[in-house]
C-alpha cells in the first residue's frame, strides 16, 4: 500500500471528503491493508457509516492463513513458502495445503524451479487422500485434478489428459480458482494472470490444493492463497471447455502422438472396460 502522505492534500487524507476516501478504499485490495486504512485519523474511522462502506468491505480479499501438509520422509524441506526437493533421490512427493475449502472463493498461485521439463503438477485434491512417501497425485486420479507441466494438459481419471491450456514451465505464476459457490462447483486455471481455457466442473464439495515435484533440488514455491466473497478472477472464455469431475475424458479431436500415449490410451480404456466408468467425449467447436 502507498504511503499515504504521497497524496499530497492538506496533508495527506485530512481534506478529502468522505466520498472521495470511499473511492481510495474501493481500491484497497486486501482486508489487512483496508483495515489500517480505515484507523488513519478520524474522517477515514466515520467511513464505517458511509452508506458503501458494508459492499466495499464484502469486495476485499483475505490472506489465507495456510499449513502446508508434507509426505513422510525427508524428501521436501520446507523454507517459509517454498518446498524444496531433496538432492539425495527422485522420490515423487507431494505436498498438500490446509485449510480444506468448502465455501466462497480461493485462489492458489505459485511457481515451480528448476524441474527441467518432466513432469511436476499442481492441482486439487479430495481430503481424504493423505499422501504418503514417493506417492504422486496420479495414484489418486479419481480424486484429483491436475494442471500438468510439458504441454499443459489437464488430468482426472485414469491418467488420460486434456490438451488446450498454456503449457507450463518453470518459472511461470501457475494459479488456481475454486468457485464453491456456484452450481456445479468449479476450478479454474491461469498461467501468469492468463485465464485458460480449459476448466473443470462438478468438484467436490471440499477440497484441499497441492503441488508436485521429484526432481533432485527442484522446488515449489507458494505466492498467493487468498480468499473472497465476490468478484472472481475468473470471466469465462468463448473458446472454453468445461470437463466434468468423475468422468474420464476422452478427446477425439486430439492427434495422439503413439510414442506418448499409446499405451497410456490402452490402459485407460482397460479401466473404462474394467469399471464401466462414466465417460465424457470431448468435442470441441472448431468455429470458437
């Protein structure tokens, strides 16, 4: 937050109207920052009566007071909000992130270093899925939804991914969006503030986030948890596509390089026959 003397008006906020320090509080993101701008001195105190005061205030955004759950072992060293990985093996870990989200809207952001190009997620996952040492989010497909490094694909069930999305590297902001207000509930995703595309609907009713790496001294590193009742970040895009939770998603518009995906593809579809699990075809509108 600027420093308050830079407005430079009968110094500082003494001579401004109480409309006017309304508008400078409208633009105040988060409740912390809100909160002391509120005591400055007592014109900016008298805007609890303001008649905008209770919708701005509805409008901030919360600092997520989060504990970061880490698998057994000591694969992961944590150093304030970044996870590094151990040097001494390539044990998948992964890294779980409370408190469990059941309501109003959240936002997880962070960025990944030095993982090279294999593969490292971030995504959600169901509470009741306690990862242990050397466990990945793809054992638990069913229970998990993951943003994918390399091409960006998005997977669910059965280890099957869905292309569309901005591929994710190192050192992008990879940030996720839980709507668990709307009906269905939904996740979306955004690659440096970028919405993209694809997204998934129907999560469950609570969620946790994660992140994971297994390359020797890669790391994740946590940038933004936050919490809000109003204005999400996400808009909706002409060109999305919305996949349903507990469904596996087959695309047919996907050119499957056999060298990739052939016998992932034959796996899946032994599960499909296996379990008669639920399918969604995805179709995608090629005029969008």
């Amino acid at each position: 937050m600027a420093s308050l003397i830079e407005y430079n008006v009968k110094k500082s906020l003494i001579g401004l109207g109480p409309d006017v320090l309304m508008d400078l509080l409208n633009e105040i993101e988060y409740i912390e920052d809100a909160h002391q701008f509120v005591w400055v001195n007592k014109n900016t105190f008298a805007l609890l009566n303001h008649n905008r005061f209770q919708k701005s205030m509805e409008n901030k955004k919360y600092t997520v007071d989060s504990t970061a759950i880490l698998p057994a072992g000591e694969d992961i060293n944590q150093q304030g909000p970044k996870f590094i990985h151990t040097k001494t093996n390539i044990n998948f870990s992964t890294v779980v992130f409370d408190p469990i989200i059941s309501d109003d809207f959240y936002y997880f952001e962070g960025v990944f270093h030095d993982h090279g190009d294999l593969y490292f997620d971030i995504g959600i996952t169901e509470p009741s899925v306690q990862y242990g040492q050397n466990e990945s989010p793809q054992g638990y497909g069913e229970k998990t939804v993951r943003y994918c490094s390399g091409k960006g694909r998005i997977g669910h069930i059965c280890g099957y991914e869905i292309v569309g999305n901005e591929a994710l590297t190192n050192e992008q902001r990879i940030g996720l969006e839980v709507n668990m207000t709307a009906t269905p509930r939904t996740v979306h995703f955004f690659v440096n503030d970028v919405e993209q595309p694809v997204f998934v609907v129907g999560i469950p009713d609570k969620i946790r986030f994660f992140a994971y790496i297994w390359q020797e001294c890669s790391s994740f590193e946590l940038l933004k948890f936050e919490k809000y009742h109003t204005r999400p970040k996400s808009k909706g895009l002409p060109n999305s596509l919305a996949l349903e939770w507990g469904k596996v998603w087959i695309d047919q518009d996907e050119v499957v390089d056999p060298d990739e995906l052939e016998l992932q593809t034959r796996n899946m579809l032994r599960q499909i026959r296996k379990f008669d699990l639920p399918q969604q075809i995805i179709t995608r509108n090629q005029n969008a």
